[in-house]
C-alpha cells in the first residue's frame, strides 16, 4: 500500500479512514423510506413514467387530508433526484467513418453515412469497481500459486499462470517494480433486444477487473459494467458480402475497440495510484486481459476464417491434428512473407485485419480468448451437434418410420423426468421451436437416461463423455487430478464420437466448437477456473443492461434511453452500497420509524459486529415455516393417512436418537422398551436445504438453496398431482464418494417434541444401491426401491440433519417403449430401476462419485 500521492507506507499501516456523513443523512433522498421506495420504482417493478405520475396523483390526493405531499412531485423530479446522485461515469461519443476511396457512378450509402460508438471512459469505469467497497474480502491484490497435498490447484483467475507470468514482467521493470496488476477482462457480443421481430440489435461490450473472485464475477451485477455500445455497420444485400464491405466491418470492430481502450495504455506501463476494495491506496498497473465471447465474436477479435481455430495453427478439415498455438508475433511474420491468398487458405488469417490488442503492451488476443462453455460447449457442440446426430444415427440405423417411433419415445421418456427444484418441464420432450441457452442446460440433465436402450452403447458412451468434460470444467475448484480427468473425459468423447462417422453421419470432425475443447486444459493452467470466464456471465448482463432497459424505453431513439437507464441503476446500486455499508439499511423500515417516532434510542453501531458466513457448516436442512394445514395432528392418525405404522417408527427412531451408544438399532428392540413421544405432531409441506455449492449458480458466499416437497397435492405441474421428492441421506461414515450415502424419498416432514426438545424429522422409503460401481456406460449409480422381507417398502424416520440435499433420480428404461399414458408424478412409483442422476446440477456432480 501508498498513500494518495503514490509514497510507500510502513507495514501494518491502516487505510485512512473513510470520511462519510452520518447515519442520518440519506441525500439526495429524505428518508430510508423514500430512497427504497425509489429503488422499488425504478429498479424492481420499473415503473413507467405515466403510471408514476398516476401514483404520485393518487399518492397526494390521500395525504391531502392531513397536509402533505407525495413523497415525489413528478417522474422528472424524480428521475433528476437519481441523477444527482454522485458517482458513476458518463457516457461520450464518437464517429467512425469510411475513409477509403470512392466509388465511380453509384456509391453505396455505407461509405458515406457516419457511424455512432456510445463508450464510457474506461478508466473512470475501471476505478469505481476498484474502489467498491462490496468486493473487499473477494478481491486477490497478487497473482498466487496454490498447492494441496503437493498437488497444483486453480481456481480464481489470479491462482492462473497468465496472472503470474505478467506480474513477472512488471517485477523485471524498473519503472513498474512493486505495483499491483490490474487484468481488465472483456467481453462483447451482439445481443437482439426485440423479442419479435428480431431487428433490434445492440454490440455491447464490458469490462470487468480479473483480481473480483470468479463467484463475484458471476453473480454481483456491479462487477461486470457495460462500458460500450459498439456500431454495427449495415447495408443491403447486393453490398453485404462484397470484399470492401466486409473489411469496413472488421476494421470498424477493431478502431472502435483500440479508441475505446486507449485511455487505459499509459496506465499499462506507468504506475497509477488507485484506491483498492480495502480502502488502501495502491500503485497499479494495466493489462488487457482475457475476452470473453463466443465463436463468431472470438473469429472478429482475432481476424481469422471463420471455420478455423482462432486459438492455433489446426487446418480442416482436420482441426484436432498436431499444431502450434498462434501468436502476435507468427502471424505478423506470415503476414510479412506471404501474400493475402496464401495465408487465407492455408493458415486461415485475414490480412488486413489488424486485432485492436496489437499495439497495446503484454497483450497478444490468441492468448487473451477466453474459453466460452455456454455458447461453445453447451449450445455448439449439444445442441447443434450430438443431439442432432442422433435424430440422424436412429434414421440411418432404423429408417424414417422406425426413427420417427424412437424419437417420440425418447420425448415421452424425457416428460417422464420426476420433477426438481429449477429442472424445467419438458411436457413434450425435445418439441420446443427455439432453443436457448437453459433449454440446452436442462435437456443435458435428462438426455442421457432417455436415449439409452435406443441407440448403440457406443453412443451412449460419447454423452457420458461429453457431459463429464462439461461437468469437469465447470468446477470452481481444479487441481492436477481434475486435469488428469478432463483429459481422459475428452479422449473418451474423442474415442467414442467416430460411432457417428463409421453410420455416415458426419464426414470429419473439422468442427470449431468441438475443437475447442481441446484448449480447455491450457486455459485452466493460464487463467483459473473456466466459470469465471463463460460467456453466461455476459449473457446474464444483456438482460439488466441491455433487454429490460430496451423494453422500458419509448423505442424512439432507444440506444440513448438505454444508456441512461443504465446509468441510473448503477446510481441508486452505488447508493445501496453507500447505506448499507453506513449500517442504516438494517431492519424492518416500519419498524425502524416506529422506533425513532417512539424516540426509542439505536444501537450503538460499535455494539454490532460483522460476522462471516459460518466455517464449516457445509449444509443444514430446516422445516418450511408454514405448516401442512387440515392433516391429523396424532401419530396414529398421521399414520392411517401415510399408510405405515408411524408411531412405531417414530419409538424407532426415539430410542436410537436416545441411545446412540446402542448395539441394537430400535427397529430390533421389543416394543414395551420402546419411547412413547409425548406430544402431538405438526405436519410440513416441504423442508429448505442450504449447502456449499460455489459451482453452480449460488450466493456471493457459494451458498446454494433448493426445496425439498413432500405434499399429497402439488398444484405446479399441468395437473394437481402428489409430489414427494429425493433426498440424499448421510450414513455417518466419513467416505467422501456416493458409499457414504443411502438415496430416499421423503413421504412426510414433521416435528415433535420429546422431553423438552424438538425433534424435525422425515419418513422416508429407501433406495438400495444395484452394484458397488456406476454402471460402465452412462456412469452413473443405478438403485432399486428396497423392500422389506415381508415385501413392503423400506420406510425409517429420521432425523432432518441426516438430510444431505436433494438429490433427482432417473428412469432406467431399458430398451422398453413407455406408455403414452404415463405421467410424470407417478413414476417414481411405476419403474424398478433408476439413475442417480449426478448431472442436475455441478455439486451433485462433486458428490455423487
């Protein structure tokens, strides 16, 4: 750390102190109550400009009646209320125009109209996420290396070797010894803002500081800001794939870029002082990190064919052959020796594009693409490949007719799907005109199940494979065996992929986005852990910054409402930030004003302590607050309507819970020494569990949360049916694979009391493992309902902490066509077999191995 004018400070120096107004100031709004009624307004219900002066009206006509006014006078007073807000950066703009020499006769009106790039300075952006007091505690300040058992681990970008490697180089400088680097991550890609007609486009492109952890990056808004609207050249057919257009677009995608960037290169050589997330002051230098975009956007960035790799030398048609990674400096020398045509065709580089990263320092965009699983691996090579290779392999193998019967089976399989906290019903199977991004994620879930039995095993092995390396790589965490891992799942998919080539499915593999799976243990070793660099996280910002302001604008000049609106919402979020880190957002606001009206004295603040997360609570299960309503409140009762003998079951469990010492379990004790519970039961509908899964899309702590059901009735689906889900139970053993586990599914939640304590509990039915390995082809474990020697189901109560998660079981269907007729809600209860379905989410992924 250094002070404000950049001279060293003594170790252990505190950062100065943050000079901030008092907890009662809450300009430039009145009260507690008029800035969350704002934030309501504005940022959650979005309110119109016409509806809230309606409001207003209605507002001032009730507070008439004893003097006052409405809280706001108007939508203009209101809006120019944000904009005073401090903070934020404005946005600037500049032309871009053909310069090149005109046509004779008739010249196209793409060479003399101006083009508008609406950008942010770059700079400004970059010190206000600096500066966020948010990301204090998630912000790496160094590149490091982290090791576990002598093993390599990578998870945030700055544990990635690109980080340490360009520290290394400021090190080595004189000039720049000492200071901090700052890696600006990227990301760009055009987005249709008009649902129906699709003609409204938009380039944006954000930034975001590679040192926020990788969790962060996903999931706070305000660490990923749009800091440009890119222009999007157009013109009319007969002129849009002439050689002069073509290069116009290419050339004005990099101008815009290297302008945009330009305030940021003396920053990248010369130390600047910046304020950091700690408040500590600290010299810092730049440096254009990775981009994140997907195939088309990655082809413009690095000015190659498209077809070809954009990551290295690979030809087609066949990409995954021996080849060497492209660099800044190869390509210049081809340029150099080789004319246009020669390196077009056989190195795949467009000449004349020169990448807007070639004159800033460190930075090389071969290296800097990032990869992209949404669009690439998820999207490409799922939906648009293997899916549709095996619609192609049962036509091949079974002709139209007998193809047509097994695809409709597949769709009634995959509607068989028991249902599952965010798994999305696919009533008709595949049937859905257009796939997104979750569509492909939530059939990935189901498929594998459901093709099996249909198509060769072979195939089945390639889905195995394939959803293995996605799974892998998804992970937040990876260490030497992980890699290890990921390199065997792609040989396999790599192995088993040409059962689609030996039925003339496809001709070659020659396929950019399948090819770029091979890349994905070298961009872990550079940059961390795939997740904090997907293209999901620009997606999910087209939707706050681009979509939802689009929709709530006039469509009139529409860009330009856009970027206020924009604007605006990073106001009223830096004013959150502003108040709660003040402490005054705490609590009920009712409850606060009915405190200060009654002059009831606050908390002194130094009374409170911020606490951390729990350490070593990985996950709890809690009963819903509301109870089942109109059931028995008696076991004996209770147990008539779940058809077991509860009360017996519950003496089971008592006496166990009661004599954990014991040698005899209390399902083999006489039932005169059995425990009578000595209170009535109350009956819930469904039970809440939390755990750690920094995987999936969870909290900014890594906490993920799912409801577990278990209600006769259940009224969500496409009719009122039962739904009693899964769950995975601990068996106490200290095994980390699916053997320390048993699968249940839950028939009832309840609680009761005995001796003073209460004890929240489920009766659950057991599943029994079918072998002590998954089964070879899908991989995963295969269970069976157990049953009793007397051939009724397997059913306990236990207690609610032996409750893992839930967990989402499969179908095993053989190569049996399914009835028609079936429903969803009872097939849990019409199949023998079943799959651990380890895919439904990433931790139960991490889990059930």
């Amino acid at each position: 750390p250094c002070d404000i004018n950049g001279d060293p400070l003594p170790p252990d120096t505190p950062p100065p102190p943050l000079v901030q107004p008092p907890p009662t100031d809450w300009s430039p709004f009145e009260s507690r109550v008029e800035f969350e009624l704002a934030e309501l307004l504005f940022t959650q219900t979005e309110m119109s400009n016409t509806q809230f002066n309606h409001l207003m009206e209605l507002w001032a006509a009730d507070a008439a009646r004893d003097g006052r006014g409405p809280p706001f006078g108007g939508s203009r007073e209101f809006r120019a209320i944000i904009d005073s807000i401090e903070g934020g950066a404005e946005w600037k703009r500049f032309e871009v125009k053909y310069g090149g020499e005109l046509p004779d006769g008739e010249v196209p009106s793409w060479m003399t109209q101006p083009l508008e790039v609406y950008y942010r300075d770059p700079k400004t952006v970059l010190h206000n996420i600096l500066k966020n007091r948010t990301f204090d505690g998630e912000f790496n300040y160094a590149p490091y290396r982290e090791y576990k058992n002598l093993k390599r681990h990578w998870s945030e970008f700055m544990s990635g070797n690109w980080a340490w490697d360009q520290a290394d180089q400021i090190a080595k400088d004189s000039n720049t010894h000492g200071s901090m680097f700052v890696p600006i991550i990227s990301g760009s890609d055009g987005t249709v803002a008009s649902a129906g007609t699709g003609n409204t486009v938009y380039h944006p492109v954000y930034m975001s500081a590679g040192n926020i952890s990788n969790r962060f990056r996903r999931s706070n808004k305000d660490a990923v800001v749009p800091i440009a609207f890119l222009a999007i050249p157009q013109t009319d057919h007969e002129h849009e794939d002439t050689l002069e257009f073509r290069k116009f677009r290419r050339q004005v995608f990099h101008t815009s870029l290297e302008v945009i960037y330009e305030p940021l290169r003396q920053g990248m050589t010369t130390p600047e002082v910046i304020q950091c997330p700690d408040g500590h002051y600290r010299k810092a230098i730049y440096g254009l990190g990775p981009y994140i975009a997907d195939y088309p956007e990655q082809v413009a960035l690095a000015g190659v064919v498209s077809g070809w790799c954009p990551k290295c030398s690979g030809k087609p048609p066949d990409l995954d052959a021996e080849s060497i990674p492209r660099t800044k400096e190869w390509t210049q020398f081809l340029i150099e020796h080789f004319d246009h045509d020669t390196i077009w065709s056989e190195y795949g580089i467009i000449s004349y594009v020169t990448p807007f990263t070639h004159n800033f320092p460190r930075a090389d965009i071969y290296e800097l693409l990032s990869p992209d699983l949404l669009h690439q691996i998820i999207k490409g090579v799922f939906k648009d490949h293997l899916v549709l290779w095996v619609e192609k392999y049962l036509t091949a193998v079974h002709g139209r007719k007998g193809a047509r019967q097994r695809l409709s089976d597949i769709d009634r399989r995959i509607a068989l799907c028991p249902p599952y906290p965010g798994l999305r019903r696919f009533k008709t199977g595949r049937n859905f005109k257009q796939w997104t991004g979750n569509d492909s994620k939530a059939l990935m879930k189901v498929y594998l199940s459901a093709i099996e039995g249909h198509v060769h095993p072979e195939v089945v092995s390639v889905f195995s494979a394939y959803l293995d390396f996605c799974y892998l790589v998804r992970r937040s965490r990876i260490d030497e065996d992980h890699l290890s891992a990921i390199e065997n799942a792609l040989n396999r998919f790599h192995e088993h992929r040409t059962i689609f080539q030996k039925h003339g499915i496809v001709e070659n593999f020659s396929l950019p986005r399948q090819h770029s799976m091979v890349h994905y243990i070298e961009s872990i070793a550079l940059f961390g852990a795939p997740n904090g660099l997907c293209s999901s996280i620009t997606e999910t910002r087209h939707i706050s910054a681009v979509k939802k302001p689009w929709r709530r604008s006039s469509r009139f000049n529409a860009l330009a409402q856009v970027l206020v609106t924009n604007q605006r919402l990073e106001k009223i979020s830096a004013c959150r930030q502003d108040f709660t880190r003040r402490g005054m957002l705490s609590g009920n606001p009712y409850a606060e004003v009915r405190r200060e009206l009654s002059r009831v004295p606050a908390l002194d603040l130094e009374d409170l302590q911020a606490i951390d997360p729990p350490t070593g609570i990985l996950n709890h299960v809690i009963l819903a607050k509301s109870k089942a309503r109109k059931v028995p409140s008696n076991f004996t009762d209770l147990g008539l309507r779940v058809n077991y003998d509860l009360i017996a079951l519950v003496q089971h469990f008592l006496y166990d819970q009661l004599n954990p010492d014991s040698d005899i379990p209390g399902c083999d004790v006489e039932p005169a020494l059995l425990p009578n519970p000595d209170s009535t039961v109350a009956v819930f509908p469904s039970a809440i569990a939390t755990f750690f899964a920094p995987s999936d899309v969870s909290g900014t702590c890594g906490m993920y949360r799912q409801r577990i059901r278990a209600t006769p009735l259940w009224r969500r689906g496409d009719i009122p049916a039962p739904r009693y889900d899964t769950v995975l139970v601990s068996t106490g053993n200290e095994t980390d694979s699916f053997l320390g586990t048993h699968v249940a599914r839950v028939k009832l939640f309840f609680s009761f009391n005995h001796d003073a304590i209460e004890y929240p509990c489920a009766l659950v039915e057991w599943f029994e493992r079918v072998a002590d390995t998954p089964e070879e082809e899908t991989g995963m474990w295969l269970v069976r309902p157990e049953f009793t020697p007397n051939d009724t189901r397997h059913a306990s109560v236990i207690h609610l902490d032996a409750v893992l998660r839930g967990i989402h079981l499969l179908p095993y269907f053989g190569d049996h066509f399914v009835p028609g007729e079936l429903h969803y809600s009872t097939t849990l209860d019409n199949f023998r077999y079943f799959y651990v379905n380890k895919y439904i989410d990433y931790h139960a992924f991490e889990t059930v191995v």
